[in-house]
C-alpha cells in the first residue's frame, strides 16, 4: 500500500500502550516514525502468530488425512478420545 493510499484510507497506526491495556489507536497523521515503527512490529508478530497457528494446522491436517480423507466421518467419529472442548487427544 502506497503512502498516499494508506492516508486516503485513514489507516489507524497500532502502538504498544504503557497504560497495560494491550494497544493505542491513533490517526496516521498524528503519528510519528517511532509509531509507525512500533505499528510494523506488532503487525510483523500477528504475522507469525498466524503462521504458526496455520502451521498447526496444516500438520493436524495431515495426521487426520489418512484417516478421513474421502469417508462421512465426523473428527469425533474419527477421534472419539479427543475432547476438543479440554483439547486433550489421547
């Protein structure tokens, strides 16, 4: 996104808020190069938070492949000791 698409959308610049609630919104034109920064850092670590869950993913998909891949089965039918609700798999 360019610079001039990124104002015209009024992209918000996320901060890290000392104040322990999480995260600061503010308009980007109040922001300044510390904020923008901080704003790339924390999109930078959705990023890999989000890999890593579609990694995990991925892999429970493959384990379940061969065992459901082209039957009706339901993941209890083919899991019955998983309770997703505890996520404990036996």
């Amino acid at each position: 996104m360019s610079v001039e698409n990124m104002k015209r959308a009024g992209y918000p610049v996320i901060t890290r808020a000392d104040a322990g609630d999480g995260y600061r919104y503010m308009k980007l034109e109040k922001a300044g190069w510390e904020d923008l920064v901080a704003g790339l850092q924390i999109r930078e670590e959705n990023v890999r938070r989000a890999q890593s869950k579609l990694d995990t993913y991925r892999g429970a998909l493959r384990q379940l492949r061969p065992i459901m891949e082209g039957t009706n089965l339901t993941f209890t039918e083919a899991y019955p000791d998983c309770r997703t609700s505890e996520r404990e798999c036996h």
